[in-house]
C-alpha cells in the first residue's frame, strides 16, 4: 500500500514539515522534526530507487486526477537517482546545519531557517518527480525563491547583493522558462512532459515551436550557470551561509541540469534538438569554454570559498558538454558526474565550512597550517580534492573516464587532450590548498583552533568515504547512468 | 594456498600490517610488525611461484568500477620478479631503516614506517595487476603513498622536493598515461595484459609509435629525460626512503610498467614489425649518456648516485624498445641487478652519513680506513652497476648489449660502453678516496672519533653486497625463468646457447 504512494510521499514529508518546522520556537526542536523529515525521504528515496530499478517508469496521478488534467508524477531511473542524490545529500547537510548554525544566528531563528530549508529540498524534489511541464515551473519558482532566502541569511553584507543578484538572474531564467512552456501548450495544447514528447515532433516546422526551444535552453542554461550565463554562482556560493552554499553547490545546479536533460533529450527529442536546431554545435563550445575558463579563475582565487564555485562551473561545464557528446560515454558520463560531483562539492563545502567554523574566514591565508590543527577535517577535505581532481578509486575518476571515452568515441583527440589539462588545472588547485594547509605555519595572530565537534565532522567523513565507495562501486551511479544514456538516445542496449 | 588468496594477501598483508603497527606507541613492537609483515609478504610472494611456473595462475578480481573493465590482479613471470625484488628488500630495507631513523634520532618515525608499508601494497598491486586501468590505479596510489615519505623531515627544502616530485609525476601520468590508457582502450576495446600485445591489427605503425612514446613519457617512475628531475629532488628524503623507493620500488614501478605495457599491450613482435619504439629508444640512450656526465659533475654522494639511477633505469626501457628476446631478458634482469646494487650503494650513503654526518664525496677521503664494511660494499655494489664480474650487473649488461648487436644498433653498443666508462669514473674514485688516502687532518683522532654505523645499518649493506654476488651465481636460472616472457618464434632465431653460465 505504502509502496505505492511513495512518490507522494518522497515530496510531501518534507513539504508538509516545513510550515510546521516554521512556527516553532525552538531551534532543536525544529531541527530534530526536520531531520526525521527528511531522512525518512531518503529511505523513500532508496525505497523509489528499488522499484524503477532496471528501467520501470512508475507514473502516479496526483489527488487521483488523471493526466493531462490532472498532475502526473513521472519517475524513472534518472528521476530517482536525482531524487536520490537531493535526499541523501540534504539529509547529510542538515545533520551538520544545527552545530553550523550556532555561529551565524540566534536560536529561534533557526526554526525559520530549517522552514525555508525544507522547502527548498521539497520544491527541488517536485521538479524531479513531476510529469507536468508547468508544474516543473512552479516548483522552480518555490525553489529559487527558497534559495534566495537562504542565501540573504548570510553573515556578510555581500550576501544581500548576491542573493538579489541571483534574484534578478533566475527570475529572468525562469520567466523564459515559462515563455517557452506557454508557447508549447499554445501549439499542442497539453502540458503533461510524456504527451508533449508525443504531440510535438509534428510541430518541428512550427516557429512557435522553436522559438520557446530557444527560450527554454536561455532559460535553463541560467539555472545551470552554463558560461555564459554563470555570472550568479561565484558570489551567490562564496557569501551564503556556510552549510547552505554545501546543499546548494548539490543540489540547485543539478537539478536544473536534469530538467535541461529532460526536456531536451525527453520533451522535445533528439532529432529536433540536435539534428534539427543544432543544440550541439551551440552547447559544446560554451561548456568548453566555461570548462577552461571556471578551471583557470580558480587557480587565482584567495578564497577558498570562491575557489570552490570557480571550480564548480568548470564541473558543470563537463557535464554539459557529456550531454552535447551525444554518445551513450558522454552522457553517461553527465549523469554520472552529476552525482559525483554533487557529493564531492558537497563534502567539501561542508569541510570548509568546519573549517570557518572555527578559523572564521576562508581566506586561504588564514588555512595555514590547517592541516596540523585540524587534521581529521583536512584529511577529509584532501580525499574529497583527490575525488574532484579524478584520482583513481574515486568517484571522480569514473566520470572523468567516461567523458574522455565520449570523446574519444567520436575521434576528437584535441578534446580528450583539452580534457586532461583542465583536470591537471584541478590538480593545481586543490595541490595549492593541501600545500598550504599542511606545509605553511599557522599564521602568527591566530587563536588555537582544534578539530570541530563530532556533528560537524561525521557528516564531512561520510562525504569522503562515499567518494571513495563510489569511486569502486558504480552500480548506482554509473550503472544507472548508462542503462539512462541508452534510453535517452535511443539506443537498443 | 591457491594463486587468487595468495594474490589476495599480496595487498592485504601490507595494508594490515601497515594498520597494525601505526597504533602501536612502543617503538620496538611497531618495529617488530613491520619486520613480521615485510617476512611474511616476502613468503607469499614466494608462494606464488610454482603456479606462475607451471602456468596455472589465475586471475583475481578485485571490483568492476567501470562497466567492463575490472580491478584484476594476475601473476605473470615479470610481475613475480619485480614483487620478489621489492618485497625481499623491503625486509633488508626495514631493518636498515630501523638502524637509521634511530641512529639519526628522526622524528615521526610511526608515520615512516606506515607509509613504508602502503607503498609497499601499491608496488604489489602494481606487479599483479591484471590490466592496464590496475596498474593505472596502482600507479598513483605509490605515487601518493611515497609522497609523505619524500616530504618527511617537514622543512622548505622538503617541500619544495615534494612539490617537484608530486607534480612531475602526476602531471606525466594524467597528462600522458592515462591519455594513452584511454586511447589504447579506445582503439582495442580491453586492456587486459595478453600474451602477444592487444594492438596488432588495431593500431597503424604511426599510432602505434605515438602511442608507444605516450606511455613512456607516460611512466615518470622511469625517469625518462625531461622528466627527471622528480628523482634528484626526491633526494631530499632520509636515506631509507631512497634506497628502497629510489633505488628499488618507485623506480623500479616506473620501468617495470614500461617493460610490461611492451610485452603485453604491444607485443614483442609488434614492436619489433612497426619500429614504434623508435623515438623512445633514442630518448633512453640519451638520458643514459646525459645522466651518466651529470653523475660526474655531482660532488653530494646522494645526488650522485641519484643521476646514475637515471641512467640505469634507461638501460630498462632501451632494451624494451629493442623488442628481440636478448634486450628483453637484458632489460628484465636489469630491473632485479640494479636494484640490488643500488641499493647497496645508497645503504652505504646513508650509513657515511649516520655516522659522520657528511654527505659531500670531497669529504670522504680516507673515511674507508675506519668504515671498512661500508667501503667493500659499495664496491661491490659499483662493480655491479658497472657490469663488471663476478656481480650481477655483468649479466644483464650482456644480454643488453647481444639485444644491441642483435637489432645491429652498433652506436647503441658504443653508448652502452661509454656509459659503463663513465659509471666506473663517476663511482670508483670514491672507493679509491676512501681506502687510498689519508684521513683529513684534525679528524679520526682526539675529540671527534669515526667508526663504523650501527649494526642494524651495515647488517643489511652487507647482505645486499653479497647479493650482488648471489645474483651473479643465479644469474643462469633467473636467465631460464625470464624466457618465459619471449614468445617461441623469437628465442627461435637467437643463438644464446654460450651466453647460459
């Protein structure tokens, strides 16, 4: 019986407790809901992931109202690993939030803050899991609007001006967004996803049609701060809150991603996005670009924080140009990447954050010696790095393996080359981070710090350690990746 | 015990051990399991003998991280040679190490010895591994694993050498290793070591030739010229370290994966058919001449012999790259020779400076007088180095030069012979200035008195001293065990019938 209404039930736990979280007083009470929230999400996570495993595509109707009236939840095998990723890594998040929180505000507004978290999380889970084209909207809309709450929490002043920023930016994004599915029930006059796959290959002549291609792909290349369109994300990232920039750098981007992947390679078709608009020919030389450029920014950062954000773009701009590879490799390897880099930024924002919690900025500067102070927290974060670098027995590494294949697969040798020296530019930053935690002196006006508490540093450890595990067992992620890839293109497997 | 558990406890055995011993706080139980792991590896390794001989080994797989390609470990002749060699050493190695980091009074001696014992597990991991995403996988993590080691005494000269060495190697093996993984995967769709090579058929003589130079540059473990200069800056480590990592493991890692990828991904034959390793080979005899002059110039024992290792390693991949079964052998044998006299030449370094704290050779006039030990054996260890009999050396430079004659490379032959000129003008004299002259004034009398290092230093210079002679008198069976790495059409044509003691 439960089984069957688990897609409801994935997103309502943590939509139903957020207004409840919203109107308690006290900080650990609200904290203690929200963690019982949503980790009982992520075992409906796992629970989803189980049944659509092997290519089921489970199809709920919302309230019993059949589709296209009614709204229709749509899971797949993509769909559960993204809701996978957004559970399990918010949950991990949120363990940490109530010892990270202490520093930056008072206790009730905690609750608040909870409120708006769980928010976010439910909107992004109700991007993945619905079937309706302007449902997607809506809850693109709840979850930007969350994100920017969340961000304006943060201590600096600059977060006012980043969370405003973003602001502006997503709201453009997502007006086109809804331009483009306003212009696809104009002409097909549905909007469930599944039907609009079906109804639009008649229109591919149509204008309209093509036009809110176009808005669509503006609009959603915002969301993923693809370059050039990534302006947000450096200070949006560097001045939210701590912990929250960790859930962010998982989740927002990532989400927006399975969104472009959905409508591109599900909604409106292979054949017309790329054989007929020619997404590729636009799609490969911007994320190179975006790739070359996030991985050089980075290497001149002084903050850490910002460093982090820089190699973020870079890390999306692999997972665009996977999609754009057009071989079963590439996207593979975009879905891949997806979750492995969502952890591994994850797990290392969180570490950062440990790290501020106790130094108070994130100065590279101010990390000195860090190594020496706080080695269980430096430790986690240099696995973490190896992880974002690609070493092997890393998660990284197996994304990185099969986006070079992608390449490979279709001859462009200058890529794959390309390809490796932005990974060797990873190597530069996150060697110049380790070098200087381990090898310069902690700097002479500091306090004492030792490691944080237990709270802070369990959730950064088990971040480290599936970098590892996935790194060696990739049913889950790459696994799922491929059997997704060869749906998606069409491909018999 | 079959081949897959004894492969098993190649890898687990040092991780255990390693585990075990950096939770202990007493010195001398810490020192005793890692004397109980180093035996126990060494046994195994030795274990796995008779099924390589009778060619029943079977593979073991680890994990399938990649749909396809899976973490194996297999034992094969030239794998078990190189496992033998290190995991042997280590055992001489650790108790030499004991000596020293006591001797010297150097701090974080748990953290040494837990590094100590990871590499170790890598090295294995490299010399069983099944396929070339193992080995890939292997690689990096000795290069990691060595990398606290190098940068141990913590100071800005360490750093710097650790900077050096962790950034050549990773940026040769990102930048053109894993690129020619990849390719190779790319174009043959396994990388499985096979008997014969994977590329025949699949590669064109200009792919192949491109490929081969990629993996070779590649390998920065093998210290091919440009990309040197991690192994002189890796100097800065204790002694310990780079006797076993310099002069055995690491180095050793490097051309044994050169020499592995020639006789199972290319294939003795193809190379032979295509000339890929054309570029290659005229690299090695360069970096062997080059680093042979640069040893000469060197006056710190230390980085001397640092430079000669360079050019040892290139007397590996020359023979590699001259792909006929002489210059195999020569070139598989060297890995076991070279190892076992440079290791004594850097035990010998390392107990000069444990007990007189000098590490300059204008220094070490006279110094044999009152270190006998140490003087005879690194005279020993320089005769293997150079090739002389009755060591070692004096074998595998043979069959290197019968692979020079046999592939009619004669200015090959000319630069081999120059070089052994040269280790002789770069190594002799410090022996020559040891015994032949007198102590500098003002020392070995009075306040300052010199005598031999700690027994647990020259114990083990000792022994691997008279292993350069061992290895002489076995010279013949490791011979006949190499042949099983030559396919049957090319012993065939070879005539080594008078070359077998």
């Amino acid at each position: 019986m439960i089984s069957a209404q688990l897609p409801a039930i994935v997103l309502l736990l943590t939509l139903l407790t957020a207004p409840v979280c919203s109107m308690m007083r006290h900080g650990d009470h609200a904290w203690k809901l929200s963690m019982a929230a949503v980790w009982l999400s992520v075992v409906a996570a796992f629970a989803l992931m189980q049944q659509v495993s092997g290519g089921v595509t489970l199809s709920y109707e919302m309230g019993g109202w059949p589709p296209p009236w009614g709204i229709e939840v749509r899971i797949d095998e993509l769909s559960a690993l993204v809701v996978v990723l957004i559970t399990l890594f918010g949950a991990l998040v949120i363990s940490a939030l109530r010892e990270s929180l202490r520093t930056v505000m008072r206790s009730h507004r905690h609750s608040l803050y909870y409120a708006t978290f769980l928010l976010c999380m439910a909107s992004l889970i109700g991007i993945t899991i619905t079937g309706d084209a302007f449902n997607v909207f809506v809850f693109l809309e709840i979850s930007s609007l969350s994100t920017y709450a969340l961000i304006a929490r943060g201590r600096d002043r600059r977060a006012l001006v980043a969370a405003f920023r973003y602001l502006i930016m997503g709201t453009i994004g997502a007006t086109f967004i809804l331009i483009a599915i306003g212009f696809m029930y104009m002409v097909t006059g549905t909007l469930n996803m599944a039907d609009l796959a079906q109804r639009l290959p008649e229109h591919t002549d149509n204008r309209v049609i093509q036009a809110s291609f176009a808005f669509f792909m503006v609009g959603i290349a915002l969301k993923v701060a693809m370059f050039p369109l990534h302006y947000w994300l450096p200070s949006a990232y560097t001045y939210a809150p701590k912990a929250t920039t960790a859930f962010l750098a998982a989740t927002a981007t990532k989400v927006a991603l399975y969104v472009m992947i959905r409508f591109v390679f599900d909604v409106y078709g292979v054949e017309f996005s790329f054989e007929q608009m020619r997404l590729d020919l636009l799609l490969i030389p911007l994320s190179i670009a975006g790739i070359v450029i996030g991985s050089m920014t980075a290497i001149f950062q002084s903050d850490v924080k910002r460093l982090l954000a820089w190699s973020s773009i870079a890390q999306l701009g692999y997972m665009v140009l996977g999609m754009s590879l057009l071989n079963v490799n590439g996207l593979t390897a975009s879905v891949t990447h997806m979750f492995n880099h969502a952890m591994i930024k994850a797990g290392l924002f969180l570490a950062l954050a440990a790290m501020i919690y106790r130094v108070g900025t994130s100065q590279l500067r101010d990390l000195s010696g860090i190594g020496r102070t706080m080695p269980l927290t430096t430790a986690a974060f240099v696995i973490l790095g190896a992880g974002l670098v690609g070493v092997p027995l890393t998660a990284g590494f197996i994304s990185k393996w099969y986006l070079i294949s992608g390449a490979l697969d279709k001859g462009w040798l200058p890529l794959a080359i390309l390809l490796i020296i932005t990974s060797l530019m990873a190597l530069a930053y996150i060697a110049k981070i380790v070098d200087v935690a381990y090898f310069k002196p902690v700097p002479a006006d500091h306090q004492p710090v030792k490691d944080v508490p237990v709270s802070l540093l369990v959730p950064v450890w088990i971040f480290a350690v599936l970098t590892i595990y996935f790194g060696i067992d990739t049913d889950m992620t790459a696994g799922v990746a491929e059997r997704v890839a060869q749906t998606l293109l069409g491909v018999a497997s | 015990m079959t081949s897959t558990t004894l492969l098993l406890l190649s890898l687990l055995i040092p991780l255990i051990g390693g585990v075990l011993l950096s939770l202990q706080t007493n010195a001398n139980t810490r020192d005793t399991i890692s004397l109980v792991t180093a035996s126990t590896l060494f046994l195994v390794v030795l274990g796995l003998y008779p099924s390589v001989l009778s060619g029943n080994s079977e593979p073991l797989i680890l994990a399938e991280p990649i749909a396809g390609l899976a973490l194996s470990l297999h034992a094969e002749p030239l794998g078990l040679l190189f496992a033998t060699i290190a995991s042997g050493l280590w055992i001489v190695t650790t108790i030499y190490g004991m000596g020293y980091m006591r001797g010297n009074n150097e701090s974080n001696q748990t953290r040494f010895f837990l590094c100590f014992a990871l590499s170790i597990a890598a090295a294995m991991g490299i010399a069983f591994a099944g396929n070339l995403i193992t080995l890939f996988v292997f690689y990096e993590m000795l290069t990691l694993a060595t990398y606290p080691l190098v940068t141990h005494k913590g100071n800005e000269e360490a750093r710097r050498g650790g900077r050096t060495y962790l950034g050549i190697l990773m940026f040769t093996s990102i930048g053109f290793l894993l690129l020619a993984i990849l390719w190779t995967y790319s174009l043959t769709g396994t990388l499985e070591f096979t008997e014969g090579g994977i590329l025949d058929g699949k590669a064109s003589p200009t792919v192949a030739l491109i490929l081969l130079t990629l993996f070779a540059f590649g390998t920065g473990k093998a210290a091919l010229m440009p990309f040197h200069r991690w192994l002189p800056a890796a100097m800065v480590a204790p002694t310990p370290v780079s006797a076993l990592l310099h002069a055995v493991a690491v180095v050793k890692a490097g051309v044994f994966t050169v020499l592995k990828i020639t006789i199972y991904i290319f294939g003795i034959d193809f190379i032979a058919e295509t000339g890929a390793g054309t570029i290659i080979l005229w690299v090695a005899a360069f970096t062997l001449t080059a680093a042979s002059f640069v040893a000469l110039s060197k006056d710190n024992l230390k980085a001397r012999l640092a430079y000669s290792t360079v050019g040892q390693l290139s007397y590996v991949v020359l023979g590699a790259m001259l792909a006929n079964a002489a210059a195999i052998t020569g070139a598989a044998m060297q890995i076991a020779m070279h190892a076992m006299g440079k290791i004594t030449l850097f035990f010998c370094a390392g107990a000069i400076y444990v007990a007189t704290h000098k590490t300059e050779i204008s220094q070490m006039d006279g110094l044999g007088h009152k270190m006998p030990f140490t003087f005879a054996a690194f005279f020993i260890g320089a005769l293997s180095i150079i090739g002389l009999p009755p060591m070692g050396g004096s074998w595998s430079k043979w069959f290197l030069l019968m692979g020079s004659a046999d592939a009619q490379q004669w200015i090959l032959i000319g630069l081999l012979l120059l070089s052994s000129l040269l280790n002789i003008a770069y190594l002799l004299p410090i022996v020559g200035r040891g015994f032949f002259r007198p102590l500098p004034d003002g020392e070995g009398t009075g306040v300052t008195t010199i005598e031999e290092a700690p027994m647990l230093c020259v114990v083990p210079l000792c022994l691997t001293a008279a292993g350069c002679v061992v290895l002489f008198l076995y010279g013949g069976v490791i011979y006949d065990f190499l042949q099983m790495l030559i396919p049957v059409a090319e012993t065939a044509g070879v005539d080594t019938t008078e070359a077998k003691p």
